[in-house]
C-alpha cells in the first residue's frame, strides 16, 4: 500500500529570549524547553521505483520535561533602575497537541535500505499556549 502509518519519538530542547520596550518598561524574556515528541503521522508515498516523493500529515503529541521561564521588568523612575522579576507561572502547557504536515522524498539504495529528507510544518493550537510556537523541521537519515 502507499498509505502507511508513521509513529515517531525524539527529543528537542529549545532556548528563546527576547527584549520588549513599551510605555517606560523593558521586558526581558528567557524560556527554557526540553521536550519529548512524540508524532503519529499517516503517509503517503507516490509509487514510484527509486526517487519516492512523499507526503504526510498527522498530530503530535509534546510533553515538556522543563518548562521555565522568567520575566523581568524594569522601569527609570528619577535615574534609578528597578527591576522586578515576574510570577514563575508557565508560558507553555505541560502537554500539547500539534497539527502536523510535510512533504520529502526517499531515495531507495536497494530493496532495504534507502535514505530520506523532509520539511516538516508542526502548528500548535492557539487556545493550548500562551506562547505560540510554531515550527519547520528538516529531517534527514537513512533507514535500513
């Protein structure tokens, strides 16, 4: 069949910061992740003999092993900086549900072996997160 099932599991530790001015206060974000993902995709792949374009889409599971965060602003009141760090609550859910899609091709070594690259969309639900992280993946291996 050229439908097949694609069950997936890896780990991906991510590091974000960014800088906000507004009326007087700099924000200062720095977000910590390590999360573990776990896609359930279905594929399908062109019948073709050696060179196998494909595509598949599916959902993605994501448990965040470290979640953190930390928020600081500060303010110039009278030439003098105060700063303040902000409540420890999470910008990201512990779990999260993802939409995913992509596309790539399989070149076939021979009966058994082949290798494979993929560009891979994950969007996660707005209403999940308050941080909305979407993402493109580049997967690349061989499979034997």
């Amino acid at each position: 069949s050229n439908i097949t099932f694609h069950p997936e599991i890896y780990y991906a530790k991510n590091a974000f910061s960014s800088h906000h001015f507004q009326n007087n206060f700099d924000t200062d974000i720095v977000i910590n992740l390590s999360t573990l993902n776990i896609p359930v995709l279905f594929r399908y792949t062109f019948p073709f003999r050696q060179f196998r374009p494909f595509i598949n889409s599916g959902i993605v599971y994501s448990y965040h092993l470290r979640n953190e965060k930390v928020i600081y602003k500060s303010q110039m009141i009278n030439n003098v900086v105060e700063i303040q760090q902000e409540s420890p609550e999470s910008l990201m859910l512990l779990n999260q549900l993802k939409i995913s899609v992509g596309m790539g091709f399989q070149y076939m070594i021979n009966n058994r072996k082949s290798v494979f690259c993929e560009f891979r969309y994950n969007s996660h639900s707005s209403f999940e997160s308050k941080l909305n992280l979407d993402n493109i993946n580049l997967n690349v291996g061989v499979i034997f």
